[in-house]
C-alpha cells in the first residue's frame, strides 16, 4: 500500500518523497514509478492495433513482415480447358497385325527370324517341308501329263476324222476324255492354291516339272515380329500360329470411359496419351471408334485412340491413360497453385489487404490444370493473393489463432 501511495505521488512530482522511507525503499518507490510514467512501447502498440483488426485478418509486425518474403498475383478470369482422364492400355493395331500360319502340315526345316527383328514384305520367316505337299504336287504333274496325252489323242482322231478314218462317235470319246483330263488338271492346280502355293510355284511346277514339298513362311507386309512359336525340326499342323507380325508405326490405345463422362467423347477428336513408362512426355492421338454400348458389369463405354508411333515408343500391353479436354469454361477465375493453403476447415488462400494485414479466405476450389487452379467460391477477379510466403504466413495465422474468412 505504501509503494502503491508513493508511486501515485511520484508521477505528478518525482522530487517529492516521504523522510521516512529508507534508502532501499526510495530506490524501489523511484524505479516503480519510472516505469509507470514512460510512454507505451512499440510492441505494446502493435498487439493492440493486431486486437483491434477485423476478424480473419493476419496483421504482422515489421519484424514478423521482415522475416517473411511476400509475393502476390491477382486472380485472372480467362478460358480453362477442363481435362478427364481415363485409364488404357497401349494394343498393337489390329488393322496392321498379321498370324503367319500353313493351311498343310509339315516340318520344320529352317527358320529365319526371330522375335523383335524388322522385316520386310514378303521376307522369308521359315521354311517347312511337307510331304502332303509333294503328294499333291506329284498328283498335278500326273494329271497335266493325262491331259497333255488327251490333248493329242483328240487331235489325231480329229484329223482322222476329217479323212474318213475315224467315226464321229470316236471324235465325240477322245473330246470327253480331253475335257474330263483338263477339269481333273484344274482341279490339282486349285487344290495346290488352296494349300497355299503362289502361282509363282505353280508355274515354276508346269514349267520344270520338279517337286520340291517346300513350304515358305513369308511376311504379308512390312513389320516386326513380335511373336514366334516354332522351333527347327518339329512337325507343325495347320491350327498353329509361327509368327506374329505387327506394324507399329502407329499403335491402339484402348480405354473405359465412365457413364458420366460419356458426354464430352466424340469421334475423330484429338487426345493426348501419357504412358507410365514416360511420364512426362505426351502423345497425340485421334480417337477413331467408340462403343455403341456400355459394359453392363462396369457401367463404361469402350473407347479406342490411334496414336502415331514412329520412333517405337510405345509397346503393346504398356498402361496408358487418354486425357480428353471437355468444353473450355471462358469466365473461370484461377489462381497460381502455390497460393492454396490447407486451413483447418478446407483450402484457403491469403490476400493482400495492406502492407502489413492478410485477409485469409477460405476457398472452394475446381480443376487444376497446369500450375494454376480454378477457384469456384472465396475470391473475386483482381484481388491479389498471396503466392510466395503463403505457407510462412499460415503459420503466423495458427500462432496468433485466427479463424479464416468464410
């Protein structure tokens, strides 16, 4: 109580104090006293002026300022394309994939390529020797033979006929048997064709007259082999595939699409494919068939994507997903990525007031395309938000306790 007396007193005249007071109490009036009658300090001025701001509003000191590295962007309003993505799977293209098989058994005497090796139209992959070949080639010559000795049987009685020395009944015989000759030669021939001999082979037959039994196995187009099921000396049957050759100049895509997003799908539009094997590069590509129904199990829609493969890139059976651009949105309002924040009640993003005040808002977001994002509700256009030093400025946000702005 008596400090208490003496410190009211020193205030209107420091000079005045009680005889009675010892030494040590005067110092303790006197220093009491200076210290009530000083004027209030920066700090004090700044914690009262931060309890007096509107809620929701960080205000920082000049030192908090000083530390903290502020960079602001206005919220623009432009056109944003909104993509979807769907996941796929890279598949050779079906119009440009080929089965190598022999419609005749045989064996396997040679083979000349391997898998993963490019060849060219018509290149020999295999060579087989077939003994129901050589059979029904052997019953070929016969028959071109047969019909060669008919041909001149029926010229000689034609002739004979002519002077006298023969019936017309003779003629008429020689001629069926000439005809019957030429349906059983172009019978062998046709069978030869059916089990695949070209008519190269056909003619090289007819003309040297030699059976050979061989079986080629040739590419039908340019390509590569992407697979082989034959080995050299084993007997094959016609049910076999030996080769499998795919042109992958340009390759499938093949994805789901779900129910919802069947809207924004149409033919002949141009997509981009990312594949895991090369995450940031993106291949163009044009869809060319969507299904005409949807899988009842999985409630999607099939969809397929050409892609120009020149370089071999992308393989078969790679996983893929196709990013399709829905309408643009010519009015949405962005902002950079970095100035999202996670707030204690969703996303929020700082914006710039004054010098030294913040306004955090709380904001809903949309899509996010690129290093910017779509902000539906929290913002208005021109309005500038906090990009460099948001995440320093939430944390200045949790230690003085404020509640974002709805």
């Amino acid at each position: 109580m008596v400090v208490g007396a003496e410190t009211g007193g020193a205030c209107a005249n420091r000079g005045r104090v009680r005889r009675g007071l010892s030494t040590f109490g005067l110092m303790v009036v006197l220093s009491a006293a200076v210290g009530a009658c000083e004027k209030p300090s920066d700090r004090t001025v700044e914690v009262k002026t931060a309890a007096g701001a509107p809620p929701g509003v960080l205000h920082l000191t000049q030192e908090e300022l000083a530390r903290t590295v502020i960079d602001v962007s206005p919220v623009g309003r432009g056109q944003v394309r909104v993509p979807r993505e769907f996941t796929a799977t890279v598949q050779s293209n079906e119009n440009e994939l080929a089965e190598v098989t022999t419609l005749i058994r045989g064996r396997v005497v040679k083979v000349y390529v391997d898998v993963g090796q490019d060849v060219k139209k018509d290149a020999l992959l295999a060579l087989l020797h077939s003994t129901d070949l050589g059979v029904t080639e052997g019953a070929y010559l016969k028959a071109v033979a047969q019909l060669h000795e008919a041909e001149l049987a029926y010229e000689r009685a034609r002739d004979l006929h002519e002077h006298k020395a023969v019936s017309l009944a003779e003629l008429q015989r020689r001629e069926a048997e000439m005809k019957t000759a030429r349906a059983e030669a172009r019978e062998t021939q046709n069978r030869l064709e059916l089990l695949g001999v070209p008519r190269q082979e056909v003619e090289r037959l007819h003309r040297d007259h030699t059976i050979k039994a061989d079986v080629p196995l040739r590419a039908p187009f340019d390509g590569r082999v992407i697979m082989r099921n034959i080995t050299r000396g084993e007997v094959v049957e016609t049910n076999q595939k030996f080769f499998t050759v795919a042109d992958l100049s340009d390759v499938w895509v093949v994805g789901n699409v779900p129910e919802k997003d069947v809207q924004f799908i149409r033919k002949d539009q141009k997509v981009d494919v990312i594949v895991s094997a090369y995450p940031h590069a993106v291949f163009p590509g044009t869809i060319t068939y969507i299904s005409d129904v949807l899988d009842p199990a999985t409630r999607t829609m099939r969809l397929r994507v050409t892609v120009p493969n020149p370089d071999r890139l992308l393989k078969p059976e790679m996983f893929a997903s196709v990013r399709v651009y829905a309408a643009p949105n010519p009015d949405a309002l962005t902002i950079p990525s970095a100035a999202v924040q996670n707030g204690p009640s969703g996303k929020m993003a700082f914006v710039r007031r004054g010098e030294r005040e913040f306004e955090v808002r709380t904001v809903k977001l949309g899509l996010e395309q690129g290093d910017f994002v779509t902000v539906l509700e929290g913002v208005s256009e021109g309005e500038p938000v906090v990009t460099r030093g948001a995440f320093m400025l939430k944390s200045e946000l949790e230690r003085h306790k404020i509640e974002p702005t709805p």
